[in-house]
C-alpha cells in the first residue's frame, strides 16, 4: 500500500531527523517535510499538506 508519511519541521513529537528514514525503512513510506511548520499540519499549513498529498497521488495514479 503506497504509504505517505508528512511531518513539520518544528514538530516537538516527531523531530524531522527521525521519522524520514524509519517511514522509509519501516514502512516504505515516501517521507515529506512541511518547512516552518509543527505537530499541528492541517491547521498550520493546510496547502502545503494538500500539495504534498496532491504530488503522492498523482505520482501513484501515474503508475
């Protein structure tokens, strides 16, 4: 199953240096990160959620 894994940047849960590798590894999950953004995507940066999950499934409908 073609897997997405969307983090901030400023996330206090999930610090970018972590997730990115083991989405990958663990998961096999493509791994995006939101610049200038927190724990909280859709209310800090809901277009650059929406362009990330936008580029995913095109790259997948694609395929």
């Amino acid at each position: 199953m073609p897997t997405l894994v969307v983090t901030g940047q400023f996330d206090p849960f999930l610090p970018s240096r972590e997730p990115g590798p083991a989405a990958r590894r663990r998961l096999g999950a493509e791994f995006r990160l939101i610049e200038g953004a927190g724990h909280l995507l859709l209310d800090e940066s809901p277009e650059a959620v929406l362009v990330a999950v936008r580029e995913f499934c095109a790259v997948r409908a694609a395929d």
